[in-house]
C-alpha cells in the first residue's frame, strides 16, 4: 500500500470523525456555523476519498505476432500521397491517419496478402 493511499484513508477518516461531532454538536449551539463546518469536513473528505481511490487511466497493449513484420508503405486514398506515421490516432480503438497534404483522414487497414 503506499503511504499516500494510508495518509489519505487515515486524513479521510479523521475528517468524517469531526463532521459527525460538528454534526451533532449543531443540534445543541450554534446549528448553522456548526453545520456548515460539518459540510465542509464532508466535502473535503469525500475529495479526499476520490482522490485516493481513483485510477490511472493508462492502457498498454501488447502484439505478439507469428512471424517476422515489415512496415508497408502508407498512402493516402484520395491523393496517393505518402502518409507519415507519426501522423496516426487511435479513436475507439480504430486507427485514422491524417494526410498532410489533402487534409482527409481515413482509416488504416491492412490489405491482405493473397
């Protein structure tokens, strides 16, 4: 576990602590400082919370192929002009290339062997 993780959960449950006591004590002096405190301890708690809690959003993906690979030449379909690769995004999981020179942007496909 790592120590923020721990600072955290341990900051969390010190804020919900003192939320609940302010809570309460609103009940018996001064309801609205007391409860607004009370809110302010929860909302800082639960960012706290998610802070700690939320995950890393960074996706790997791994190709094993069965034989050896050559890079073939991308071009565009509207211009025939050669596409640089650099110039690929990935959308929902599906490559789209951006010509440099005509502006379109397409999908790339790989064309079969036969």
């Amino acid at each position: 576990m790592k120590i923020i993780t721990l600072l955290g959960a341990i900051a969390v449950a010190v804020l919900f602590f003192f939320g609940v006591i302010f809570a309460i004590a609103a009940s018996v002096q001064a309801p609205l400082t007391r409860l607004s405190a009370s809110l302010m301890l929860f909302v800082v708690g639960f960012a706290i919370a998610y802070y700690i809690t939320r995950k890393p959003k960074t996706v790997i993906h791994q190709l094993e192929v069965s034989g050896q690979m050559k890079a073939a030449p991308l071009k565009c379909p509207n211009c025939s002009a050669s596409v640089d690769a650099n110039r690929i995004k990935i959308v929902s999981g599906v490559p789209y290339a951006t010509c440099a020179y005509c502006g379109n942007t397409f999908e790339v496909t790989e064309e079969p062997k036969w």
